[in-house]
C-alpha cells in the first residue's frame, strides 16, 4: 500500500459542507476525498460517484414536485 498511495493527500472536515467538498474536488481534480474528524483521523472517503447520486436523487423529487404544481399536475391530484 505505500508504494502507491498518496503521500499527504489533501482531506476535508467530516463538518465540510459538500460545496466545499466539491470545490476541493474541483480545484485538485479528485474524484475521492478522504474525509477526517476533528482529529484528523479518517472516517470516511466522500467520491464524486457518491456526489452525483445523491445530486441525482434530488433533482428527481424535485421533478416530481413541479409536475404535481404545473396546471396538469394540479388537475390530475384533484380528479
């Protein structure tokens, strides 16, 4: 595992929001993010798989919540 892992990686706060996970992400071009407790010990990996699934998810409901306030939607709730 020393050969290849990174030396030093860069990580975020487990308290980090995501924009700020994915501003470092962005920045350092990483598609994994470890991620420490507030004494730096590794808790977790936060991956842009993980990011865009949940991004995912939520622009669904949020889909879903528009058409049930479009006019159409409205009409087939009521009927």
């Amino acid at each position: 595992v020393d050969a290849v892992m990174t030396r030093n990686p860069t990580t975020i706060s487990e308290d980090a929001s995501i924009e700020s996970a994915l501003s470092l992400m962005r920045s350092g071009r990483f598609r994994r993010l470890p991620v420490v407790d507030h004494e730096h010990k590794a808790v977790g990996l936060l991956s842009l798989d993980d990011v865009l699934s949940l991004f995912a998810e939520e622009f669904t409901q949020i889909g879903r919540l528009l058409e049930c306030e479009t006019p159409r939607g409205v009409a087939a709730a009521t009927a």
